[in-house]
C-alpha cells in the first residue's frame, strides 16, 4: 500500500476500482510525466452518490453535501490516477484541478463546495498536494449530478 493509500485509509477511505467510462473516453491519459484525468463523478459502488442542481433551498442539494460529493470525486480521480501509473507514490504534485458545480442560478459559492476536492487531494498528497485550480458553475452535469471533478497530476518515472 503507498503511503498515500496509507493517509487515505486513515481518513476512512478506500482507493475505489476506477470507475468504467459512462461514454467514448478514457477515465485518464498520461502524456511524458503529466496524468490527465477526465472528469469524475461522485460514483460509489457504481451507483451515483447525489444527483440534482446546488443551492440554497428546498429541493436543491445542500452545499455541504455537495462539498462531500466533491471529495468523493477527488477519490474516484486518485483511482483513475493509479490505474495508470499503479502506485501513487510516484505522484509528485497535484498540478491543476477543475471542478464543476450544477447550480442554482442564484448559487455563487462554487469555491467552497469543490474545497472538497481540494482538501481531499490536500490530505492524501501532502505538499504535493497544492494546487492551481478552477470552480465553474454550469446549469447541468452527466447524469444530473451535482459535481464533477477532473485532475492533472505529475508523475515520476
């Protein structure tokens, strides 16, 4: 197990299988010593944690919550990670994240839910973990869900 593994499992979490591409891409590309992945939903056991748009309100997804189905994708791209590179130790910095938040149109605090992402990436890395980064509000995500996530990590030999 690598130690990032090791500081995730201490977390209460698990790197999960990668999750199969839900149309014609592959769930992550490495390019010389740089790991894209495409972009993550909050699937766990192959079923979607949360679906619907982000916002304050009745009906809508509460931004705490989205918050955690931001670091549930954030987990789903470390496994995308390893499924290329295979031990996550050879990750030497988090490069750039993009997340995207579906919001309700009056929602402006897509900063703080992709902060879930953020910090996840954050505790498993370390150092390495710091990174440049974007928070997008949209009108609709895949499958109606309310985050995505995708990362851009450098790897070594």
């Amino acid at each position: 197990m690598s130690a990032v593994e090791e500081r995730l499992a201490a977390l209460g979490h698990t790197v999960p299988e990668v999750v199969p591409p839900v149309a014609a891409y592959v769930p992550a590309l490495q390019q010389g010593e740089l790991v894209y992945t495409s972009g993550q939903l909050p699937m766990v056991d192959g079923a979607l944690a949360g679906t619907g748009k982000v916002g304050e309100g009745e009906g809508l997804v509460d931004p705490d919550e989205a918050k955690r189905l931001a670091g549930l994708c954030a987990l789903n791209a470390i496994a995308a990670v390893k499924s290329l590179v295979g031990d996550l130790d050879k990750v030497t910095r988090v490069v750039k994240v993009v997340g995207f938040v579906a919001s309700d149109p009056s929602f402006t605090g897509q900063p703080g839910v992709i902060n879930g992402a953020s910090e996840l990436l954050g505790e498993a890395f370390g150092d390495a973990g710091i990174h440049a980064r974007s928070a997008v509000g949209v009108a609709v995500l895949p499958l109606d869900t309310p985050v995505e996530v995708e990362i851009t990590v450098a790897v070594s030999a």
